[in-house]
C-alpha cells in the first residue's frame, strides 16, 4: 500500500481543497483511494473537513461508504 500524508504549517491553506484534488484525480486513473484526516481543529459539533473528504471518498470506493467522520478523524478539537 502506498500513501501520500498532506501537511502544512498553518490552517486554512489548502490541504483539505487538495486532498479532495487527489482523491478526484487518482481515482479517475484508477487507483482505489480513501483517506483518514488525523486531527481537524475547529469542531464545535461535527468535523466540517472530515465530513466532506469523507463524502468525496464515499464516492469512488465502497469501503467507505457505511462510515461517518467521526471515523475517519482521531482528533477533534
């Protein structure tokens, strides 16, 4: 299994907007993708960044789909 891990030195500079690029671009190659956001600050009630890589992946690969993304997000604070 290869991975890519997405990081920056700051927020809101763009990981979420490129991850969602990956997800869109690899699994139009035909790679089978899914993603895991280990921390995401900011959360009052549900993790907003989660919540939409989660949907992105849901999408193209059916081993996500059952899951919510409080399961695809270690950390929430």
């Amino acid at each position: 299994m290869q991975s890519l891990f997405i990081t920056a030195t700051g927020t809101n500079v763009g990981k979420t907007h490129t991850t969602l690029k990956l997800i869109e671009a690899l699994s139009s190659k035909g790679h089978k993708v899914g993603v895991y956001k280990p921390i995401e600050t900011g959360v009052t009630h549900t993790a907003p960044d989660a919540t939409i890589l989660l949907k992105a992946c849901q999408k193209v690969n059916d081993n996500f789909k059952k899951l919510i993304p409080l399961d695809i997000t270690a950390y929430t604070f």
